[in-house]
C-alpha cells in the first residue's frame, strides 16, 4: 500500500529554522515528482515547493517561501525534505507531502508546524 508519512513539525520561535522529512512506500519513488503543500487554519491549501522526478534536476517554489525554504530528497532512502529557514508566524500550518499521478494524487496525513513567541 501507499503511504506517505511526514514529521519533523513542531513549535518553533520567529526565524528559527525546521527540516520537514516525508517518507515514501508502496510506490516506485524516483519514477514521481513530490511536492509540498500547507494548510493554514481557515485557508485554503497551498503549494509551498516541489522536485522533479527521477534526479530532481528541477525545483519550484511559493513566492512566499522562496529564498527561505529548500526542497530535496534522497532516491535510496524514498526520503522527500522541506528545509526550512528564517520561519515566520504567516508559516504555521499544516504541512503534506504529495505525489502527484496520473489517475491521482497520494497525501501523508500531515505534520503540525507552528511559528510562535
């Protein structure tokens, strides 16, 4: 079976920094491109970042992550990470991993990142 299983959130001050780690199985990894996605309380779901398959020559991100968060993964370890920096208290949320296929798409069930003082 597929799964998807993100961790790494937790409570963190202004400007710190986290590594979200999401791990693969049940799938061909290196054959999909992953993405990141938040969700915020009360607001829709959004991209944040994401890498190319198979060597992850090619990554996108979010205007509002963009110079602070770094997408990458290991293809041995079916690893995805989201590198985050300089974190702001607009960056809380939930965070999902995705996989996106043709037919659909495959989510983890989501790590809590919280930015507070």
């Amino acid at each position: 079976q597929v799964q998807l299983v993100e961790s790494g959130g937790g409570l963190v001050q202004p400007g710190g920094s986290l590594r979200l780690s999401c791990a693969a199985s049940g799938f061909t990894f290196s054959s999909y491109a992953m993405r990141w996605y938040r969700q915020a309380a009360g607001k829709e779901r959004e991209l944040v970042a994401g890498i190319s398959r198979g060597a992850g020559r090619f990554t996108n991100y979010s205007d509002s992550v963009k110079g602070r968060f770094t997408i990458s993964k290991d293809n041995a370890k079916h690893t995805v990470y989201l590198q985050m920096n300089s974190l702001k208290p607009d960056d809380t949320a939930v965070y999902y991993c995705n996989a996106p296929d043709l037919a659909y798409d495959y989510w983890g069930q989501g790590t809590q990142v919280t930015v507070s003082s």
